[in-house]
C-alpha cells in the first residue's frame, strides 16, 4: 500500500495521456469551398435584398491553419438521453419500473455556440447575419446554405489531440449587442449553430492508452 502515492505520482508526471490540457489551445475552421457565400448572396437577391452581401470568411483566417482569428469561445455541445419508466406502474405495490431511453435528445437543443471578437471588419455582421436572413429565404432544402465547421484542440507540443468536426452547419441566432459609453470592454458577439451530426477524431496513439480501445473515429448521428 505504502507505494500506491509515489506510482500515481510517477505516472502523472512521466505518461503523456495524464498530462493536463491548455483550454486555450485550439482552433477553429468554418468550410466555404461548396460556394457557400455565393449561395447566401444568391438567395438575399431573391428577395431584393442586395443591401446585405456576405463576405468570405477568409478575411478572418490564418492561412497558415485555416483558424478563424476572432473567434474567442467555442461551447462544444453535451449529449443526453431521455430516461423514462416503463412496466409496472410504481404506485402499485413494492415493485419498481423498469427504466427505458426514449430518444437522445435532438440537435436543437445542442446547439454549437461561438463567440466571436468584434473587429472592425466584423464577421458577425458582414457574414453570419447575411447567411441567417438567406435561411430565411431559401431554408435547408436544398443544403446549399450548409457548412462544415471544425475545432481541433492541440496538446503541450501543438500536436492534434482532440477534433471536432460540426457536418451540415447552419447559424441559427445571432445575438444583438448593446452600445454604450462606458468603453470598459471590447465587444463579443455570439452566434448558435445546429447542425446534422459530428465526429471526434483523436490520434490513434491516444486510443491505445485505453484498454479495449480500438477506434479512433466515431460518429454521432443526432
């Protein structure tokens, strides 16, 4: 017993897989090679509303990795199940009821949000918000006015350790702003997505850590 501390001790501070992540080490992508911009301008033309052109989301990238520079927060969404009773009625004696899923929960209410720096080249107004008015245009029929939204988390050694890729993305909201003078704070605007489903990626020497462990790709279908 005298050697379990020293041997946690040991492992923590000499295995890679126990080393504790940066939270602030990581980027995000937003995918725009299926002509996504033209589509939304395409749609806000239907409608006479020229006025509102989408700009390209590389004026806000690094060409280096692809990170989009002012996004500040990415809330990764969580994933529940609906638990329910079923069988004998509990009222009924001692006898208890037997549990049952009735769904997992749907991607409307896990939500990807992103909070984004305001610049004065501001994504928020010059993009997302002409891209929520072209959904409201054009919908989801046709998926032309979807996207593909990527954020990969790195380790100590800027190595890939976690990726999530967001498939069949849509913004969803894009929260209002309040302007005033008291010039405290820079100005963060949010913007909610949903989206069809996701994957996780990891590296397969992460995967062998785990006994029984084998895949290093799944896919979550919400």
């Amino acid at each position: 017993m005298s050697n379990i501390v020293p041997s946690f001790l040991t492992v923590f501070s000499t295995f890679d897989k126990f080393s504790i992540p940066l939270p602030f080490l990581w980027t995000v992508t937003i995918d725009e090679s299926q002509g996504l911009v033209d589509n939304i301008n395409n749609s806000l033309s239907k409608a006479d509303y020229g006025s509102w052109v989408a700009q390209s989301p590389i004026g806000w990238i690094d060409a280096a990795n692809n990170n989009v520079y002012v996004a500040q927060d990415f809330t990764i969404p969580g994933e529940q199940v609906e638990a329910v009773s079923v069988g004998v009625d509990s009222s009924r004696g001692a006898f208890m009821p037997g549990q049952g899923i009735s769904q997992r929960v749907d991607f409307f209410q896990r939500n990807v949000t992103i909070n984004f720096l305001e610049t004065n080249a501001d994504i928020e107004t010059m993009l997302f918000r002409p891209w929520i008015i072209a959904l409201g245009i054009d919908g989801l029929l046709d998926g032309k006015l979807r996207s593909t939204i990527t954020l990969t988390q790195y380790d100590r050694k800027m190595k890939m350790r976690k990726e999530y890729t967001f498939y069949g993305v849509f913004p969803t909201n894009a929260e209002g702003v309040t302007l005033n003078y008291t010039g405290d704070e820079f100005s963060i605007k949010t913007v909610t997505f949903g989206y069809s489903n996701y994957k996780v990626r990891y590296p397969i020497e992460i995967s062998s850590y785990f006994t029984g462990d084998v895949i290093n790709d799944t896919g979550n279908i919400a």
